[in-house]
C-alpha cells in the first residue's frame, strides 16, 4: 500500500514538475520583480524627557534570486 501510493505521488510530480513545468513557471516569473514604496506618514517619537526612540531613517532590502542573477562573475 506504501509503495504503491509513493508511486503514484512520483508519478504525480513528474507530470508537474517535469511535463508541465515550463506552464505553472511563466506566471510566477512575472510575478517576481516587485518594487513597493510605502512612505513613512509618522514622525519622531519621542519619550517624555524628550530624547528619541524612533527616527524615519531609509530602509533598504535587496533579495537577489538565482534566476534574476546575472554572471557570478558579474556580482562580485
């Protein structure tokens, strides 16, 4: 019974995977670069002696996918 259902699940995977790939990735590879402003609407804030806890500082974050990478050569 556990053979035959690790079978059907490689099966099943193969057809996804390998016969129907190239179908299920287009759409995720438009959907990959994403560039999101959000603009920081507070301000400081302040404790009651008047020193800062919070500042609006830029924040960057950089993901860098194997498929977006150009050369390695290139991103060092």
């Amino acid at each position: 019974m556990v053979v035959c259902a690790l079978l059907v699940l490689t099966v099943r995977l193969y057809q996804l995977q390998i016969l129907r790939g190239d179908e299920y990735s287009a759409p995720v590879g438009e959907q990959l670069p994403q560039v999101l402003f959000v603009p920081a609407d507070r301000g400081m804030i302040k404790d009651r002696q008047a020193r800062i806890l919070v500042d609006n500082r830029p924040s960057f974050d950089v993901f860098l996918t194997p498929r977006s990478a150009r050369a390695r050569s290139a991103t060092r």
